[in-house]
C-alpha cells in the first residue's frame, strides 16, 4: 500500500479529528471495497437467466454489435461469451472498458 504522504490533517483543539486524502489516494484505499453490482443487474440476470456480461450490456442499453466493436471482437464471439463462462482476463478487460466497467464487475466469482 502507498504510503500517505500527502495527507492533511484537521484538528479540533489540539486533537486531530480528520485525514483529508487526495481522491486518487482514497481509491487506491478503497479499491477492492468499491466493486459494486447493481440490484438492477441482478435482476437481469435473474429474469433473463444470463450471465453478467449479457446482464450489464442489457442494463446499458447497448447492442452486442456496439459492444463488439468498441471491444475490437467479432459480435459472434461476444454471443459466444454471453452464452459462456467467463471469458479470458484480456477479453474481460477490453470487455469492461467498452461497457464503462471495471473488470471485477464483470467477473462471475461464484
């Protein structure tokens, strides 16, 4: 973990209250807590039985054609993935980065 130079302290009296970080040190804390999946996304999968990738893509309201293209594959092979278990860690990479995602939310952990 880096170390938190740039801290600012805030003090009442003379008992220090508060740490003001800077937002990207505070992301870097706070990373493996902020991998969130909406109740939304969940129901998707629930009410379509599909898996994330195919949920989120729903949720955002994009076809697998755009998803495909801004991901540099073929539409036939995000079909694939969204019929599929996870798909490798690159194409989950790419994947995410065209649905505005981090990895995490797309990787199926159960």
């Amino acid at each position: 973990m880096k170390a938190l130079i740039d801290a600012q302290i805030i003090y009442q009296g003379d008992t220090p209250t508060f740490a003001v970080i800077p937002y990207d040190s505070y992301l870097e804390l706070t990373k493996e807590h902020r991998v969130t999946i909406p109740h939304d996304i969940v129901e998707i999968m629930v009410d379509k039985n599909c898996n994330l990738l195919k949920a989120w893509r729903i949720y955002k309201g994009l076809t697998q054609r755009e998803v495909a293209e801004k991901a540099g594959i073929t539409q036939a092979a995000l079909s694939q993935m969204e019929k599929a278990d996870n798909p490798r860690n690159a194409t989950l990479e790419k994947l995410a980065k065209a649905l505005g995602l981090d990895p995490e939310q797309l990787a199926d952990t159960d």
